[in-house]
C-alpha cells in the first residue's frame, strides 16, 4: 500500500462515516431522555414561571430567539452567496436549529453541531468545498465574536468593581480555548493531507476538522471582508441572548440593565464551554446564576430569569430540534456513491 492510499483511508469522507452518525445520533437520544428527566423539576419551574409572566414579554422573547437562528443562518449564507452556491435563508434556518440544539446538548466548546454541517450542506445541493468554507469560517466568527466579547464582560465587571482575579483567570483560560478552534482549523488547512500522530488524530475536536477541512477554497478563507461579515452575525447571537434574558426578567417583574444581562449570558456561555458536562446539564445556568447574584440581582430573581432563558433557548426548540437532527442523520447514514479522485 503506498503513503497517498495509506492517507486516503486514513481520512474517509465525514459523510461515509455512517457507523460514527450512528453513535452519535444513539448517544445523542439517550442524551435527550435523560436530560428531561434530571430536569424535570426545571421544566415544572419553566411552565409555572411562563403562567405568572407577562404575555408581551414572552412574545418577545420567542421573536428574539428566532432572530438567532436566522443570524447563524445568515452567516452560512454569506459564505455560500461568495462561493457562488447560493441557498435561500429559509432552507438554512432548520440546518441552524438542529445545529444549534446539537451544541447545547453536547456542548464540547462548542463543537457538538458541527458534525452534520457539511453534510447537510451537500445534502441541500452545495458543493463540499464551499460547505466546508461555511463550517471553518463560521468557526472563526463565532469565537473571534465570543472572545471579543469575553473581553468586554471583563470591562464591564472591572467598572463595576467586580473582576476578581479568579474572573480574570476563567476568562483567559476560555480565549485560550477561542484562539485554540479556530486556530487549529486554519493550521490543519495549511498543512494539508500529511498524517497527524495517533494522539492526535483521536482528539474529538481533531477528529472532526481534519476530514473536511482541506476541502474548504483558500481564497474564500483569506477573505477579510468575508470573515467579518460572519463575525458579526455571530456576534448578534450574543447580543440577542442577553437581550432575551434582559426581556425573560422584565417578564417576571425583576427589570435589569442590559450590561447585567449581557455579563449574565456571557459568564453563562463561557462556563458552558469550558465545562462541557454531558448534556449542558446546569453549567451555564450555574454561570449566568452567579452573575447576575455577584453585580446585585436576588438569587431567587437571577435564577428565575436563567431558568427562563433556558427555556426559550433549549426546552422550546427541544421536540423541533431533535426531529431535524434525526433526519439530519438518516441523511448522512445513506450510503454514498464512490465517485473517482480526479487527479491533475
């Protein structure tokens, strides 16, 4: 056998790995069932908290939600419409939804959603190189976003007085993490199809990117404009979180500055991703929690309001989410044709 067949079956198509889908979609609804029963109590506490507040502001915060879905979506589109594939925003919502419901439900720094991106993309007809341009660089925006924004959490709590050296360390382990991501990405791009170490190559992260991310045009990658444009729709999924959880208070009577709410859902997303607990079981309703408690917010209030958020963000999108991912996965799991490798 010669080192390129050696590389070849190294390296199988993310979408010819339908045993690993399998698992995965196995994993994932065990995952769901055992969620809702740990947290049953949680979803009792989210219908009761939604009988005693107000309606309008419960309208509006469904209305936010769906604007994250479309942000992501929207950054996808930008990449695809550069790529000359273009797809309407419409049929890139759902692949936004079960994306989205993957990666609360198996955090992993984020990275739970992103097996079944490409694959999705080419089942909707775009070719893989741009499909997996939108995966790289939808990457690079969402964590350029996160880690500028982890940094303003931290101007924002050393204004008021409340960035503890503790705070300061557990942002600075997560923009190691942000800078980690996307900069593997981009360096697994460069070196192309050489073969990693065993070690490496069984990391789950590694695991992921290295079958597609060779595959992804370079000219799209070294497009500035382009990488801000999908920073800043990722951008607005932060934005729009804390705006959600800013109208889930108001909704039960406890108002709170829009800064408080941005430090709450930032501290919460970032506990979340460097804790990935099976399941995102608690971890960021412990870190939007304490937030919100550490800058003044009544303990009861702060995890009313969390709990809220949860809701709208992971218990209302559970049934949709979960019914789009497992069609997600029956599409992976067909049998691909072998096409012949064009060499010039």
């Amino acid at each position: 056998m010669t080192g390129g067949e050696k590389k070849t079956a190294k390296r199988p198509k993310l979408g010819e790995t339908g045993h690993l889908s399998g698992r995965f979609f196995g994993v994932l609804g065990v995952g769901v069932l055992v969620f809702a029963v740990l947290n049953f109590g949680d979803l009792q506490s989210f219908g009761a908290m939604l009988q005693r507040a107000e309606p309008l502001w419960l309208l509006v915060a469904a209305a936010l939600q769906g604007i994250t879905y479309a942000s992501v979506s929207l950054g996808w589109k930008l990449v695809l419409d550069k790529a000359r594939s273009p797809l309407p925003l419409f049929r890139l919502i759902p692949v936004a939804l079960s994306k989205l419901f993957a990666d609360s439900m198996i955090p992993a720094a984020g990275m739970g959603g992103n097996l079944l991106l490409v694959d999705r993309l080419v089942t909707l007809g775009v070719p893989r190189g741009a499909a997996v341009a939108a995966l790289i660089l939808s990457l690079i925006g969402y964590y350029a976003a996160f880690a500028v924004f982890a940094i303003v959490m931290l101007v924002l709590l050393w204004m008021h007085g409340k960035a503890t050296p503790l705070l300061a360390g557990v942002v600075t382990a997560f923009l190691l993490v942000a800078l980690a991501i996307p900069g593997l990405a981009l360096w697994l791009r460069r070196r192309g199809s050489r073969p990693l170490s065993p070690f490496l190559e069984h990391l789950p992260i590694v695991h992921t990117l290295l079958h597609v991310v060779g595959e992804a045009p370079a000219r799209l990658l070294r497009d500035k404009t382009l990488i801000l444009g999908v920073t800043a729709c990722n951008a607005a999924l932060f934005l729009v979180g804390a705006a959600t959880l800013l109208v889930c208070m108001l909704a039960l009577g406890h108002p709170i500055p829009f800064s408080t709410a941005f430090i709450a859902m930032m501290g919460g997303s970032i506990v979340a991703a460097l804790a990935p607990v099976p399941m995102g079981l608690g971890s960021f309703e412990v870190g939007s929690t304490a937030m919100l408690g550490l800058l003044g917010v009544p303990v009861p209030a702060a995890l009313a309001g969390t709990l809220l958020l949860r809701g709208f963000t992971l218990w209302l999108p559970l049934l949709p989410g979960f019914v789009l991912m497992k069609g997600a996965f029956r599409s992976v799991r067909r049998p691909h044709r072998s096409k012949a490798l064009k060499v010039d």
